[in-house]
C-alpha cells in the first residue's frame, strides 16, 4: 500500500510576463502551467486571424502587420520577461514543475511559413528552463514526487482534431505511456496541462477575440481526464476563468491570468484535501 506524505503545491496562473506576487508562505512545490513569456504582438496575430477568417485565399501572417524585424524584437522581449519569472521563482527555493503555453518559444515551427525563420525554429523555452536548477521540465514527460505521478502537457492547439497533421493523436500518443505507468503502479496523477480541458472553464468571454463565444479547451486533456481520473488536473489558457470544477471524479483547476492569480492545493492521502485562492475565483469552486 503507497503511504503519502501531506503537501502542499503552489499553482501560479497563466503570467505572461508579469512577476507573480505570491500571497502563501507555506508551500513545498511550484505548479507554472505555461505562458509565463509575455504575449507583446498579439494584437497582430489577432489581425492576422481576422484577416484570413475574411480573406482564407489571401492569408496573411501576423509579421506582416508589423515587419518581420519588429517581430523578432518583440519575442525576443518575451522571452527575456520569461526568463525574469522563473528567476523570481526560484528565490522561493522549492522545485518548480513547468509545461511550455503557446507563448513560450519552444522551437515546434509548424507550416511552410515558420519553417526556416530561425527565431521560430530555435527551442528558448529549454534553454530559458536549463539555467534554473529548481525548474523541472514535465512537458511530454512524468515525474515521480513522493508517490504521485506528475504528467505533463504544453502548447496545443485546441480543441484538437483527430486525423489533423498536428490534431488529436499528436498531442495524446507521447502523453499515453505515462498514464498507463501510472495506473499499472497506482499512483495518483497530478497532470500539469496548458490547456484546460474542453467544455470546462474553457469558453471564450472576451469580445475583441477572434474566438469570442467558442470554447477552447482541449479535447486530449478531458478524454485522458475520463479514462484515466487523475487526482488534479492543473492548467490555464483561457484567461476568463479562474477557479474549479470538476470532470467525474478529478478535481479541475484553472488558474486564471495574471500575477494575482496563486492558488494553494493540499494533497493528502493521494487526494485533493483543500484548495485556497489568492484571490476570489470567478468561475466558482467545488466541494472537496
């Protein structure tokens, strides 16, 4: 029989560059759930999505609304803003279990169009993580922590469709194996993905985004959640809700956007016990 050990996990929300200001003292691990690069430029990519959603035979890329030499210089500013969040982590001294978001330059160029832009190829993400020893990498990958299994998961673009070059069974085939081990040994999973499930807190509110009234969830992240029922699932993307609810029997949390946004989860047992907010949560909170 596992015998765990009570901790407590600090989860940050999506920062986009923004230095967290952590309101808990008490914590034995960190959760970064991606995006904690800035997202500078994406008024141009929004452009860019407005555009071809009007004009798909004439497509534009969202370089083009602002030179391709100005778009280098803003990503570079985002990856430098990334860089300053982990450095203000790790002064806390505790490990840090990180997953690239979308905006945090792992080099996975996709199409014709990034392909041979270096800044696009190169994997920042890695080498930003590598000169922090606290910060453990989990994404596409597992990691024992007591006798929990943290699986983890980044980027995506969802909700994935399945057949797609980049869908479905891209983003779940490298997650699979972890699951299975996990379950094969009985260990309670904490997975860590970018995205928060599909049909979960995942409905776009805000109306200047090309996206407003979809939901955007991932659809790999709420499957692997029914098949497998992880203790926690932890993730951010969709910036209008922060808080809780749950898929079956896993407790889901977003956690939300901004440097406000800090959220205390106590395990016991193998299992969620407790969750506080830093600040209130806007899409409500279950019962634990």
């Amino acid at each position: 029989m596992l015998k765990f050990v009570d901790m407590k996990m600090l989860a940050v929300g999506d920062l986009h560059g923004q230095i967290p200001v952590i309101t808990f003292k008490e914590f034995d691990a960190i959760i970064l759930p991606g995006d904690f690069c800035s997202d500078r430029g994406k008024e141009y990519i929004w452009k860019a999505m407005k555009w071809n959603a009007k004009n798909p035979k004439k497509e534009k890329k969202w370089w083009s609304f602002c030179g391709k030499k100005n778009a280098e210089k803003i990503i570079l500013q985002n990856i430098n803003s990334g860089r300053k969040v982990l450095e203000k982590l790790s002064k806390y001294n505790k490990p840090i279990f990180v997953v690239p978001g979308n905006w945090d330059y792992t080099g996975e160029a996709k199409g014709r169009a990034l392909r041979g832009w270096k800044i696009q190829e190169t994997n920042f993400y890695e080498k930003i993580i590598n000169e922090f020893p606290l910060v453990i990498d989990c994404f596409r990958k597992s990691y024992n922590y007591d006798n929990y299994k943290i699986v983890g998961n980044g980027i995506m673009s969802a909700p994935e469709r399945r057949g797609a070059q980049y869908g479905y069974e891209y983003w779940r085939k490298p997650l699979e194996k972890h699951f299975k081990n996990a379950k094969k040994k009985r260990k309670p999973i904490i997975y860590l993905n970018h995205d928060i499930p599909y049909m979960c807190m995942d409905q776009i509110t805000n109306k200047n985004s090309p996206a407003y009234g979809k939901h955007y969830g991932s659809k790999v992240a709420r499957d692997l959640i029914i098949e497998y029922k992880p203790a926690i699932c932890i993730g951010g993307h969709i910036h209008e809700h922060y808080g809780t609810k749950r898929i079956g029997k896993t407790i889901v949390l977003n956690t939300g956007f901004g440097g406000d946004k800090n959220t205390l989860i106590t395990l016991e047992k193998g299992k969620v016990a407790n969750i506080e907010y830093a600040t209130n949560p806007w899409s409500g909170k279950v019962k634990i």
